[in-house]
C-alpha cells in the first residue's frame, strides 16, 4: 500500500508513505543539493556578498524547490490519491484541492 496510517496511531496526522527507492533517492538528492544552495547563500550573507549575487542564488533555491513540489505532487497524485479515489475515499480530491491551492500562494 502506498500509504498508510501507522497502526498504533488514532489519527490521521501520522500518515506515512513508503516510497519506491527510485523515488526516495531522487527526493533525497534534491533537497541535499538545495540544503547546500542554502548553505551556500548563507556564507554569502556572512562574506558580505553584493545583494544581486545573493537574490540570484536565491531565486535558484525557489526554483530547485518549486521542481522539488512538482515532482513530489506529482508522485502523490499517482499513487495517494489514485489509491485513496480507488478505495472510495471521499476527502482524497478535496486534500488535493487543498495542498494545490497552498502551492500556488
């Protein structure tokens, strides 16, 4: 099952996913490489870099995240809630309205 509620758990907070390796490594790779674009920045900020280096490594970490997001919604609705439509859970395209609309602010 793509995802699941942990057993021992009474709610719905601590669903949990397990990925494909394939999935889990590129994810993981992802947020590795924008940790250090982060981290890069930050070193910026402490050398007193000029501002427009600094916006400019800035607005590449958004665009690593947004790709992050789209590639990471993109597994969900293939797997969550296609699983969730399948199992006739009706809240699962309504969650999905919802996590869109957070995205897109």
């Amino acid at each position: 099952m793509a995802e699941d509620i942990k057993k021992d758990s009474p709610c719905e907070c601590c669903r949990i996913k397990e990925r494909e390796e394939s999935e889990y490594k590129d994810l993981i790779t992802r947020l590795n490489r924008i940790e250090g674009q982060v981290r890069g920045v930050k070193g910026m900020v402490e050398k007193d870099a000029y501002c427009v280096d600094i916006l400019t490594q800035v607005a590449a970490i958004s665009a690593a995240l947004n790709s992050f997001n789209r590639v990471l919604l993109s597994n969900h609705i293939k797997t969550c809630v296609v699983n969730d439509i399948k199992s006739d859970k009706p809240d699962a395209v309504e969650e999905l309205v919802k996590i869109v609309q957070k995205l897109m602010r």
